[in-house]
C-alpha cells in the first residue's frame, strides 16, 4: 500500500512539475510577443526617420540646390573662358 501511495505521490509531483513548467513556457510567449510588438514599432519608427533624413541629404546635395546658392548667395558666375591643359600619360 506505501508503495502505491510513493507512487500517486510522484505521478501528482510530475504533473505539477509539469504544470509550472507550461505556464513558465507560456508566460515567456506572452512576454516576448510583447516585446516584439514594442520593438517592431520602435523598428518602423527608426525607419521613417531614416527615410526623412536621406531625403534630407539628398535634397542638400542637390546640384540644383547648390548651384542656385553659389549664382545667388554666393555671387558666382560661370567662367567666359575656359582653358583646358591636355597632359599625355608617360609610357
């Protein structure tokens, strides 16, 4: 009879053992699709702000841009002439 009893005794303790262990494995899932959500928004956001910033820069390094601040901020003119000085590679 102490026998069956060590035995249901063990049978109990594996199946809350096992229980613990579910909800521990269950309560991480929950955990870490929150923290995905939380990062995949934090994701999105960097990425909107990094495509703000590149068209920032690009928009800076427009040829058009500079050419109008260099004929109207700047005060400078294309050259009337131009010399071109061709130099022959040594072989």
């Amino acid at each position: 009879m102490k026998n069956k009893n060590k035995s249901v005794f063990i049978m109990i303790l594996v199946i809350v053992v096992l229980a613990m262990l579910h909800l521990y494995i269950q309560n991480k899932s929950i955990s870490l699709k929150y923290a995905y959500t939380g990062l995949k928004g934090k994701f999105q956001k960097l990425y909107d702000q990094n495509r703000y910033y590149n068209s920032l820069v690009s928009r800076r390094q427009s040829l058009e841009r500079i050419e109008k601040i260099a004929l109207d901020e700047l005060r400078m003119l294309y050259p009337e002439n131009m010399v071109y000085i061709i130099v022959d590679k040594e072989e």
